[in-house]
C-alpha cells in the first residue's frame, strides 16, 4: 500500500503543542476509519531521555518493549488508543550512536561518514520503518524543536527528501506558529509566522497548512495574510485556540475540517467519520461536575509535566466517574520539613506518590502513606510509592527499626527494599533499569482482583529495586499482603493494605495504560474510593455540625 506521512513542524517559538496537535490529528482521521501512528524526532544527542533531570524534561514515559521515550508518546497513545513503541521515538543520540557503531564494524567499507546522506537517510529509513511496522495507512510525523535550531537541521532535510522520493500526494507538512500580540498597538502580528516560513522553505520545504497559534481571536484578515504571503491555500491556515481541555482539540480540528482537507490532499477517498465517543466524552469534561481534591506527593512538582501521565491518568478516572478532579501538589520536601503541614494532607479525599529517584524527598513521601494508612485516606503508590510505603509499614507496624531501602541508605538494618539481583553487576545507566511489560498474577478476594477482574495482567516497568522477598512472609502476618506477584521471577508487583478501605500500591506504572475514555482499573477505582471517602467525610462533618447545634 502507498503509505502517507504528515509532518509536523513548529514556527516562532517552542512549547505550541505540536505534539498534541499531531495527537489530535491521529484521532480525527483513526475516526474516519484509517490505520494511523505517530512518531517523534527529538534533536538532542542523549540516547533516551532516560537519564535527564524531569525538571529539564518531563516525564520519562516507557512502551510495553522498553523503550524510555519522551512524554509526547503517551499523549499519542492516549488520543489514538494505540500501543506504540521503540520505533515511534527517535533522537538524534540514537542517530548517532547507531552510524557510528556501524562505522567501527566497516559497514560503510572506508567510505566518509557525513550529514548528507548517511544520517539523512537513516532518518528515512526510520520513519519508514515506523510506519511499516506499526502498519500504519498514515504516519504523523513531529518534528521536535523549531525551525531555525540548528540540530533540527538535519530532520529537515530528511523531510525534504522524503517529499521528492514519495511525492506530494503522499507527504503532508503541517506547521504550528505564534501570532504574537503587541500590547502597545493591540495587534497580533503574522510578520514572525512568515520569515517561519521563509526559514522552512530555505530548507526546501514548503508548508501546507499553518495552524496559528495566539492569545486574542484572530481575524479573518490576518489568515487571509498568512495565505498570501506565505503561499498557502486560505482554507488551510487555521485558528489552533486555547482550549479548556486538550481534549476538546480533535472536535475544534473535525469542526474546521481538518481531516477532509489533509485526506483531499494526500488522494484519500474519505471514510465515514466517527467521532461519537470522544465527543460525548469532551461533553462530560465539561459538565458542572462535583470537584474531587486529591493530593499528589512528589519531589518534581513544580514541573506539573514531570507527571503527567498520572494527571491524565486521575482526570481519566474523573470522567469515568463524573467528578472533577482537583490536583493538590505537595513538594514532598516541604512535607518533611514542616513547610507544609501534615495536616494539609487531611484536606483531601485521596493521596497519590508517584515515582522518583534518590533519597531526597523520601521521608515526606513516607510521612504521607502513614497519613493515607492511619487516617484510612485512599492511597495509591506508583513505582517509588510502593517502596516508601512498603519502608513506611515496616517501620511503624512490624516495628523493624531503620528500615529503608538500600538505594536511600546502603547500611540500613532492615533493607525491605533492595537492589533486584539482576541489576547488581549493571554499571551503565542508559536503558539498563527493568522496562517494559511484565506479567503480574493477581490475587483473588483483594480489592487489586475487583479492579482488574482477571488473574493475569501486564504492566509497563521502569526501576532498579524490589520489595526485599526475605520480609514478605512478615509483611503478610501484619496485614500487607502482595496482592499481585510476577510469575517468573516472585516479585512483588502489587501490595495492598488487607484492613484499609482502599490503600494499593504498584511497582509498576499503571498510568502509562490508562486512556481518557478508558481509565485504567487501578485509577478508576482509587478514584470510586476517593469519592466514598469523601462522601464519609462530609456526613462526618454534617453529623458533627448537628451536634454542635444541639
């Protein structure tokens, strides 16, 4: 089959959303019965974004075979509801790494190593390659970076290439611009979305539609100008407005016509369009609905993107259930050092902590699960919150004094967290943690089997350290049971609390599955107990209220 590609570029400035455009478009056109993938070209020359700092980054988000990717791939997995993979991510570190190994091994027999074509073309081959093998019909294709960076330099021309060898009919390039306002003169200016484009086209690139990004209404006479000047058909410079929710995007793309005008263009014969589903969801995001407060207790939470798969995740279950979740974010740091009160974690219905490395930060994590345990707060524990929860029972009901995990302190008395085994001889930090998806058996009669309701499932991972296997059996006589274990290795994978109304927590990543219309189990029914703790709390309050009165 001709396979399409659609590129997507950013113009004037960075941070536009090009990957939630791309994601948008792969809803609207998966809705007209098409098979479509995404993929990312990252420029820069880690590997993975596996070993950066998330403040610099964001979230690491991981593919069921493994791969670290950047947190543009599950806004792509969440909008499309698709599966994707190491091929769906590629930087310029892996470019490099893999022409230079080649290089060393003589593949090239002496020839000289350049830009042009040799990277060029394993660029090509790449995306081709995506596409093949997520067999996809059509392949949108960001390109990280703005035009003008010189390491996205390289993309470019690989794009250009890419038009010349499979033709117009079948490559589509889209590109994201800033119309800056000027408050002195009240107008938004097209004048950088133009030398944008001139930039792109010094490239050998020619723009097909221009999505425009600003914080004013545009008028009709400033698209009519992009057109013009920028030579491209008016009805193809469109208005990108922010929105409320980024799920209200694919229904503003479908309103504007969108998928029938890249379909038209790539020679597609158009499919009836169904989009019913996500508008109905889109309609429920917007509905007045009750506001759920939930605290989420981290040590990158000034960087709300450092976890946004488990926003996404909790908002997710939100719609699932009708409430509008509130995020309360608790630097886990001020809670260790009283800067925020213990007490604030009573003002919620639920706690979350989520993953994170190193000691910094830890004991605040554990001061809030032995809130959630004693307070009977719902609780749920993503990778390091399962570690610090585990340590926190430990040492406050099984009375083992020190407790810790070998990753915060190596001399610890008690390690009940410790290095897994396999990754005792491992040096190298890039890619080398447990990733990916693994088996994990479920427990019947735990509140873990009423959220999945079957015994066998597979979660994506992404750590170095387990729950120590010598404590368990004391762990279990206390009242924390291992309610998911992994069948070929005896890990725990799941932990719950057997006299908690709701309190789980996993090794693994659950919200890298979950999906806006598709909350995953886990989620769904931590936010189900949130709302039932909730309830309890305020027919407390109201009990208490009366009381007073009398």
């Amino acid at each position: 089959m001709d396979r399409k590609f659609i590129f997507v570029v950013g113009g004037v400035s960075s941070s536009l959303g090009k990957g939630t455009f791309a994601a948008s478009l792969g809803t609207v056109l998966k809705s007209r019965g098409f098979k479509v993938s995404l993929q990312k070209l990252d420029p820069y020359l880690n590997v993975d974004p596996g070993t950066m700092n998330p403040y610099q980054h964001g979230e690491v988000f991981v593919t069921d075979d493994g791969a670290e990717t950047d947190l543009d791939l599950g806004q792509y997995e969440r909008f499309i509801d698709e599966n994707l993979g190491k091929v769906n991510n590629l930087t310029t570190g892996q470019l490099y790494q893999g022409i230079i190994a080649k290089e060393r091994t003589g593949d090239f027999l002496g020839s000289t190593i350049q830009i042009v074509p040799h990277i060029t073309d394993a660029i090509k081959a790449s995306i081709k390659g995506a596409a093949e093998t997520q067999n996809a019909e059509i392949l949108i294709v960001e390109v990280g970076g703005t035009i003008g960076d010189i390491e996205g330099m390289p993309f470019l021309e690989a794009v250009r290439q890419l038009r010349r060898e499979l033709g117009h009919q079948n490559t589509y390039v889209s590109m994201l611009t800033l119309l800056p306002h000027l408050a002195a003169t009240g107008e938004l200016k097209t004048k950088p979305t133009q030398h944008a484009v001139k930039e792109l086209r010094s490239y050998g690139v020619q723009p097909d539609m221009i999505g425009c990004r600003a914080d004013f209404p545009i008028a009709s006479e400033l698209f009519k100008k992009i057109a013009l000047f920028c030579d491209v058909a008016e009805d193809h410079v469109i208005d990108l407005p922010t929105v409320q929710s980024i799920y209200d995007i694919p229904v503003n793309l479908k309103r504007a016509r969108v998928d029938d005008i890249v379909l038209s263009n790539l020679g597609l014969t158009p499919r009836k369009s169904d989009l019913a589903e996500w508008t109905a969801m889109v309609a429920k995001i917007h509905a007045k609905k009750e506001k759920l407060p939930i605290a989420l207790v981290g040590k990158y939470v000034q960087l709300h993107d450092a976890y946004i798969s488990v926003t996404e995740a909790l908002k997710s279950a939100g719609i699932h259930h009708e409430v509008d979740i509130e995020v309360h974010w608790i630097n886990s740091e001020d809670l260790e050092k009283g800067i925020v009160p213990l007490d604030a974690l009573g003002e919620v219905s639920g706690i979350v902590v989520p993953i994170g490395f190193g000691a910094r930060g830890t004991e605040g994590k554990i001061m809030a699960a032995r809130f959630a345990r004693e307070h009977k707060v719902p609780y749920l524990g993503l990778c390091f919150g399962l570690q610090l929860a585990t340590i926190e029972f430990a040492r406050n009901v099984v009375g083992l004094k020190g407790a810790n995990s070998t990753e915060i302190d190596p001399n610890t008395p008690h390690p009940v967290v410790d290095i897994m085994e396999e990754q005792k001889k491992i040096a190298t930090k890039g890619a080398t943690m447990r990733l990916g998806a693994y088996a994990a058996v479920i427990r019947k009669g735990t509140k873990t089997y009423a959220a999945y309701q079957t015994e066998r499932v597979y979660e994506r991972h992404r750590h170095r350290y387990e729950v120590n296997n010598a404590y368990r059996d004391q762990f279990e006589r206390a009242g924390l049971i291992a309610s998911g274990v992994n069948p070929d290795l005896d890990l725990v994978e799941i932990i719950e609390l057997r006299d908690h109304p709701w309190f789980i927590a996993t090794q693994f990543h659950p919200e890298y599955r979950s999906r806006p219309n598709r909350p995953h189990p886990l989620f769904r029914d931590f936010v189900g107990a949130a709302i039932h703790y909730q309830k309890g709390a305020a027919m407390k309050e109201k009990t208490a209220a009366q009381q007073r009165i009398l």
